[in-house]
C-alpha cells in the first residue's frame, strides 16, 4: 500500500478518534459550541474582544457552558448569579486552581497561589494567620496604609494638574504596602531598584494575560520549542526569585527568633521549628513563591480597584462634595441626594 495513503489514513482515524472523545466528554459536560478536532472552539472566540465572545455563547447557551481550548474542556460560569452559586455557594466543591502549565513550569506546584492538596493548605494556614498578626483585617494597618496613601498623594501633587496615567504609581503604592508586611520596610518610589522590580511585575501581568500565553497554555509542548513572550516570563521570574532571596538572606543574617519583624522573618522561624520534619512544606522555595504570591495576588488586584474608583469619580466629580452628620460627627458623601455611607 502506498505510504502516503497509509499515513493519510492514520491522521484520519486520529482526527476521528479525537473528535470522539471530545464528544464523549460533551455528554457529562455542560452544552457549549462543537469544538473542531485538535484546535476545539480557539477559531470561534474573538481573541479581542473574548468578552463578548462569552456574552455570545451564554445567549445560546445559558449561564453555564463548555468550551475547548484545544483539546482541553473548559467550563465558563457567566454572569453573577452562576459565579456565586459556584464559589459562594457551593465554595468548597469549587475550591481547588485549575492548570496553568506557564506558571506551574516556573514553580512547580510552590507556594500558595498555585500550590495543590497539603502545600497549599499548610502554606494558605500560615499565611493568613501570619497576615493577620501582622494586621491584614485590622485596623493596626491602617498606620501603614495611611503613611503610604500620604506618599500617593504627594506624588500624584507633584504632576500640577496635567493630564497623568496614574496607572504605575498606584501598583507602587499597594506594592509598598504589601513590601512593609513582606520585608518590613517600604521603597522611595524614585527608587532604581524597586522601579525595575515593578515593571517585571507589569510585565509578567500582560504576558501572563496575553492571548499567546493562553494559546501556549493550551498546547503546552510549545513552551519549550517555540520562541516568544513566555521566554521573557521565564527570565523575569529568574531576577524576581533573586530578588526575594537576597532579601531572605538579609533577614537570616539578622533573625530574632524572639520578635519577627515581618512575613519572611515568621517563616524562618516556622522553617526553623520543622527543620527536622522530612515532609515540611517550609522551606526556602515554598518562601521564595510564597513572597512572590503575596506580590502578585495584592498588587495588580488592588491598583485595578483604586485605578477604577479614580475613574468613577472622574466620571461623577459630585460625589467628592462632603457633607458633615453634626450629630455622630460621620463624614458622608452625598449624590444625588443618595447617602453613599449607607450603600
């Protein structure tokens, strides 16, 4: 028989054997668009404007769906009611991280953010309870919010009212937040070095968001054959693991087991109390990710919050008009005539 016919036949029977197990999948999944062998529902997303892709597939759909990226099922939960059902409602079934081969390539199943069964229990217990001493919840940090808000300000004084992206120097204020719990102390924001780590953080975020990440997260083999921006990622993670390790050692050089100084210092001392332990998940790498969790969940999510409430009150200069209760001394905002300190 002739060769290319043979190999014609076994890409056939592989594309059908493929697209029967996708279907196969399709009968305990919920319904979605029918995804094309190998490459699944990728042609049938607009890569720039997924959002209104997904508004799409939930009209024909419903607020539950399934879509492949790939030869991977994905279930999209649209809307709020279906993503409170889920993670409110019905958290600790929805509870576990789905993959994510970039990030996992780099941490390997470390830390917190991405870490699996005992890791990421052991390590999310900690760190909480570690955060919490530290006063995340309380009003203790408010010091420290307050102080770093004062530099916010200052700051954003210094551009007299020109047109400014306030964008970069909101990720510095929350990061130095996040800095005075991690390692104690804060940064200059004219600082060279604490400039650098910030934009490798800016720079992970969009490369991680990208829709060529997505694509190589879907074809996972890709990473380590194909040129492009996840290379990038790779080298950033090489300067920021640096980073927090100079840092760790600093504390080291200087540890009081006696009054921890911060999140770093808790750690040593909790890796110092289990050193015997063969199994322990406190050591040096779980630290490293562990910091540059902390960084990753904190900062970009919370600039985002403060950079939208600047838009709002952009886009409704009434409600910064401040009115006085005289009677429990409460500062409210009033628009519209609506009490915005009882929504």
């Amino acid at each position: 028989m002739d060769p290319v016919v043979v190999l014609g036949f076994c890409l056939f029977s592989l594309l059908v054997l493929l697209l029967w197990k996708q279907s196969y999948g399709k009968g305990k999944l919920p319904p979605g668009p029918t995804p094309l062998p190998i490459i699944g529902n990728i042609l049938q997303i607009d890569m720039k404007n997924i959002s209104k892709s997904f508004i799409n597939f939930s009209k024909a759909y419903g607020p539950v769906f399934t879509l492949y990226f790939g030869m991977k099922p994905t279930v999209v939960l649209h809307g709020y009611e279906a993503v409170k059902e889920a993670l409110v409602d019905q958290g600790e079934e929805f509870s576990e991280r789905g993959n994510h081969p970039l990030i996992e390539k780099v941490h390997k199943g470390s830390g917190i953010i991405f870490g699996q069964g005992k890791t990421w229990k052991s390590l999310r217990r900690f760190g909480l309870m570690t955060l919490r001493n530290f006063g995340m919840g309380k009003k203790s940090i408010e010091d420290r919010i307050q102080e770093e808000a004062q530099y916010l300000v200052e700051n954003l004084e210094k551009t007299n009212a020109s047109p400014y992206d306030p964008n970069f120097i909101l990720k510095c204020a929350t990061c130095n937040v996040i800095c005075s719990i991690v390692f104690k102390n804060r940064f200059e924001y004219s600082d060279p070095d604490f400039l650098h780590l910030m934009e490798i953080f800016d720079e992970n975020t969009r490369i991680v968001s990208s829709p060529w990440v997505q694509f190589c997260n879907t074809f996972p083999v890709l990473l380590d054959y194909i040129p492009g921006s996840h290379n990038n990622y790779f080298k950033n993670n090489v300067i920021l693991r640096s980073f927090i390790l100079e840092k760790i050692r600093e504390h080291q050089a200087s540890l009081d087991i006696n009054n921890p100084r911060d999140f770093i210092d808790c750690f040593l001392i909790k890796m110092e109390q289990e050193k015997h332990y063969q199994d322990s998940e406190f050591v040096i790498e779980n630290l490293i990710v562990a910091s540059l969790d902390l960084f990753g969940a904190g900062t970009e999510t919370t600039s985002t919050t403060l950079r939208y409430g600047l838009l709002l009150l952009m886009k409704h200069p009434e409600i910064t008009g401040m009115t006085t209760d005289g009677g429990q001394g409460e500062t409210r905002k009033q628009v519209n005539n609506v009490d915005v300190a009882s929504l």
